[in-house]
C-alpha cells in the first residue's frame, strides 16, 4: 500500500493524571486555545485519514469521553496505569485483524502537525520498518529518552532515569510519537517486561525487540521542537500556547 490507500489507525494516550498540573480536571482537558489538549491531537488525526482512532483512557476518563461524545471515537480503559507500553497494549483489542499501521500519538503533545505525521508514515513504507520514530535534536535533552545508534541506525531507545551518565550527554531525544506496522505491534507488545527504574512497561522497549527480530527501525528527524513539547504542568501550558498561537 502507497500514499491514500494505506491503512491508518491512531492510539491516543488519555490517560494521565497530571498531578503536577495541581488540578481535579483531566490533563487531556486542560484548555489551549479555547479547545482542550486532547481534541487538538483528535484533529491531526483526522487530518492524517486515520480510520480508526482509539483513545486510552484512565483517570478522569468519564470526563473524558463525555467530552469527545460525538467525536466517533473508540475507547480503551487503562487500569492500572503501568506505562505507556501496558497503555497501547489496552488499545490493541481495537485493532484485532487490522493489517494497516497504527501511529500513536499523546493527548498532551497537542502541537504534532499533520504534515510531520505524513512524514513519519512515509518513511516507515519506505523503509519496510517495523516501525518509525521521530527525533529532535535538544540542547539540554532533559528528561527525554536518549536514541541509541550503531552505525547511524536506530537500536535503542533509552529512559533517561535509566541512562548511563555517558548515554545521557546524547542530544538526540525520542519524541514519544511512532508509527507500527500493525502486524509487528500485535505479536511484540505483550512481550515487553517492566525490568526497569519505574517497573513499567515502556513503548520504547519495542525498538531494540525489533531490532533483535531482524527488523529496521526508521526515525525520521524534526527541527521544530515545537511540535513534540508537552504539558506536564499549567506554566508549560501557557508557554505552549503562547508558541502556538501567540497568546
């Protein structure tokens, strides 16, 4: 499958608390612009042609999806919250027999252009990956996971909280957004182990099990920082805004 024809679904990661935004509502609810964070990411997805668009959802989530009722959505429950791997395996029952690709996105990331999308989707077909990541380049790269690359390709993706002092003077970031071949997503997600800092189960695992698998690992490298910034807390909300629209 080319261009138009290909088939695209899309995860929505909803379901995060947001303590640090020191407030009852949902994160995903939080205002920008007039409309909350989620339905920002709702709209690019639409604008990618996605099929089917699911949205994991958890605390807060009646809110939630009292408030994309009519938004012909799908929902998927994650309870408990065991990370952002344990989060798109909830989803994948949406999935069943789905033999396209499936990108996923976070509710709080809400700046992620259609255009950069197409770009990811392109080069996960033109590579035949398992799957593509976006990247940027960030001095200080902060808290983000670090790319690991031998010989220029992608074969880890390591947490920060989890980064050996050397991997973490790595200035190229993983930007939380993915696109999966369906088919790779649906037999690697369950196997994914929560050996780690924070005993979750991390998205990032699935890199370096494609890459055990044989199988190649696209990224695709963004220059707008914008685009991948998200809200953990209201001064970052006002700040994104202000990038955005101006306000």
């Amino acid at each position: 499958m080319t261009g138009l024809d290909r088939k695209v679904g899309v995860v929505i990661l909803a379901a995060g608390k947001g303590t640090r935004m020191k407030s009852d509502l949902p994160k995903a609810l939080h205002p920008l612009g007039g409309k909350p964070l989620v339905m920002w990411v709702v709209e690019a997805a639409r604008k990618l042609g996605a099929e089917r668009i699911v949205a994991v959802v958890g605390h807060g989530r009646e809110a939630v999806r009292d408030r994309l009722a009519g938004e012909a959505l799908l929902f998927a429950t994650q309870e408990p919250q065991l990370g952002t791997g344990h989060a798109l395996l909830c989803a994948m029952e949406r999935f069943s027999g789905f033999d396209g690709v499936v990108v996923v996105l976070s509710a709080d990331v809400p700046a992620m252009k259609p255009q950069t999308l197409r770009r990811l989707l392109d080069e996960r077909e033109r590579t035949g990956a398992a799957m593509a990541l976006l990247t940027c380049h960030m001095d200080p790269p902060g808290a983000y996971g670090r790319i690991i690359r031998e010989d220029g390709q992608v074969t880890a993706i390591v947490e920060a909280r989890d980064a050996t002092a050397e991997q973490l003077k790595i200035q190229e970031i993983n930007a939380g957004i993915y696109a999966f071949d369906a088919a790779f997503l649906a037999g690697a997600l369950p196997r994914i182990a929560a050996d780690n800092a924070q005993g979750e189960y991390y998205l990032t695992d699935l890199v370096a099990m494609a890459v055990g698998e044989g199988r190649a690992v696209a990224a695709v490298m963004i220059d707008d920082p914008i685009q991948i910034r998200g809200v953990n807390t209201v001064e970052e909300l006002a700040a994104l805004e202000k990038a955005m629209l101006g306000v």
